[in-house]
C-alpha cells in the first residue's frame, strides 16, 4: 500500500529536519519527503494537519503486566496504549511475577509481543537470582533468549561484593547494565521528590541526596 501522509510537522533527528513536509511511503519504507517520487500513485491520504509526523518513540521502562499482574492489565492493552501515544518500542524491566531470571519466561514474552504484533519488546532480564541482590543471574542465557541488558528494577543491591562481580561479569562479555541511582535506605519509603508540594500534598518525600 502507498501512503500519504500530508501537512503534517515533521520531525526526523537522524536527518536533521524540523520542518512541515508531506511524507510518501510504499509498503512501510519511506520513498519520499517533501516531494512526490516519480510513478507514486497514492492508495491511502491521511490529514496530519496540526500533528506531529516522526519516528516510533522508545519508552524505556513500561511495565507490561505480564507475567502476574494481568489483573492490572495485559500485553495486548499495554501495547495499545504505547501505539496510540506513538510509541513503537517498549523495553520492559524483569520484576514480574516470577521475575524475569529464567529463559524460558524471557522466551514466552518475546513470543507473546510477535503474536500480537503491535510495538517492539525489549525485555530486561534480572541482575540477579529474583532480584534479592544475593546470586548472579545467568546473564548468559537471558542474553540468548532475548534480553537486551540487566537490571535490579527498583530493588537494591547491598552487598557492594555482589554488585561488583555482576558488574565485571557484565563488562567481560560487553552487557548493558541498568541501575537506579537511588540509595536503598535513604529515599526507598518515599513517594514523591522531598519539597513544598509533597509537603502540602502529605507525601512522604524522597530526599535529593538519595
């Protein structure tokens, strides 16, 4: 199918353009901006008059619900969420229930966003065993099933001997890994960024020195 997309503002970083453009594409492939190439013979026009026209957004962190907490929400609607805000790539953290530390829960996720074939899922596979901070994770077979880096989430690490070899693990074999910089004991009871406003709103506050 060949679309139009028309008035709209485009955006496009890798390209430098900031700029209204009328935007041509054949068959998912962008073949044109600004002017129409030669023997383009338009099967759809969409208006995006006052919208913005620019690459699928990446949200690096969503919680997609699943495993556990399909109470909360599923895949499929966490995704549509994402799509409908132009967000066409999601990486998810590892603290589901279970936690994301096993391949074969990796593997089921990564399965379960090609079926529904909505936005890109990354997921983030556990730092450690459970994210209880006490045992390495086999970052080895994540990186196999699929994951794209470590992370603890929002739970610590406080044995620094642990963090240290996860670290180094990390560094020998070229991992990513994802951190919250955010001391465990100072800020971890509070809700909101210490100040005047969660004073006035009556909540617990997260000192900056956390």
């Amino acid at each position: 199918m060949k679309l139009h997309i028309q008035h709209g503002h485009l955006i496009d970083p890798a390209n430098g353009i900031d700029a209204p453009h009328d935007v041509y594409i054949d068959s998912g492939i962008i073949v044109g901006i600004g002017t129409k190439p030669d023997g383009f013979e338009v099967s759809r026009v969409f208006d995006a008059a006052g919208l913005i026209v620019a690459p699928g957004l990446v949200d690096l962190s969503v919680r997609l619900r699943e495993p556990g907490y399909e109470y909360k929400a599923t895949l499929e609607s966490e995704m549509q969420a994402a799509l409908q805000g132009g967000v066409t790539s999601l990486v998810c953290p590892p603290d589901t229930d279970p936690v994301l530390d096993e391949p074969g829960l990796v593997e089921m996720l990564k399965h379960r966003a090609r079926i529904l074939n909505q936005s890109h899922v990354y997921p983030l596979g556990a730092l450690t065993r459970g994210l209880k901070g006490e045992a390495l994770s086999e970052m080895y077979e994540l990186t196999e099933a699929g994951c794209i880096g470590f992370s603890q989430a929002d739970e610590p690490v406080l044995d620094t001997n642990v963090l240290l070899r996860a670290l180094q693990y990390a560094q020998t074999f070229g991992y990513t890994v994802w951190l919250r910089p955010q001391h465990p004991h100072i800020g971890v009871t509070g809700i909101a960024h210490s100040g005047p406003i969660a004073s006035r709103l009556g909540l617990s506050g997260v000192p900056v020195m956390a």
